[in-house]
C-alpha cells in the first residue's frame, strides 16, 4: 500500500523517464496499415528505439499488429509494430521487428538526441540572459 502511494504521489516525469529508452520529438506524416480499419494517415509526436506514438483520426484496436510507413532522416522505413497504448487521439506502437530498419531508427534517435540536447541547452542559456 505504502508502494502505491508513493507511485501516486510521484510527478508524471519520474514515470515518463523510467521508460527503457528515451523519446525525441519528431513530427512526420505516417500510414498505419490494419487489419480492421484498413489503411489511415497520422502524424508521428515522438519516437524512441523502441516505438512511436501518433495522433490518429480513426481508432485501432490496442494489441493490433499493424504495419506503419514513415520517412525519417535516414531513410524510409516499414515496420511492424503493436497499438500498445491510447490516450484521446494519441496511440503508442511498440515496435517488432528489428535489423536492419532498426538501423535507421537508432540512427534517427541518436541525431534527435544530439540536436534536442543542443536545443535544450540554448534555451537554458536563454533564459538565463533574461533572468
């Protein structure tokens, strides 16, 4: 009981960055191709080595293996992957296969890093000349 309370009490950061790999921000169109709903178009939040999440018009069964297409720097990539999480309009894929399309993920992830660290740090520079 003492466990879940102070699981309640600890900000949605603190779970946020617990997950096993870290998410970037990264906004390009994606097609999901399912079973049940056919083909839809949405736009991709962030993404990690792991999964991607997206905001979608149309719903997808969570557990649904599904076949997402997107463009990142590194190239096109087609992936399986399963609707693991929905909130609203926002669904999180988690990603099943890996290889050589992993390859370009990771790609991607570590550039996503490198650039949003970099980000991060001249906004905190920023606000530190205004302060």
């Amino acid at each position: 009981m003492e466990a879940q309370n102070q699981l309640a009490a600890s900000p949605v950061r603190d779970i946020v960055d617990a997950r096993r790999q870290p998410r970037f921000k990264v906004e390009v169109d994606i097609s999901i191709h399912s079973r049940t709903c056919g083909m839809l178009k949405g736009h991709t939040v962030d993404i990690s080595e792991s999964g991607i999440s997206a905001m979608l018009r149309m719903e997808v069964p969570l557990g649904e293996v599904v076949e997402l297409d997107f463009a990142l720097p590194f190239g096109p990539v087609t992936i399986y992957a399963a609707a693991r999480q929905r909130n609203a309009f926002r669904y999180g894929f988690q990603f099943l296969e890996s290889n050589a399309v992993n390859k370009v993920i990771r790609s991607t992830c570590r550039q996503l890093a490198v650039e949003q660290s970099r980000l991060s740090a001249c906004d905190c520079e920023t606000l530190s000349v205004r302060e």
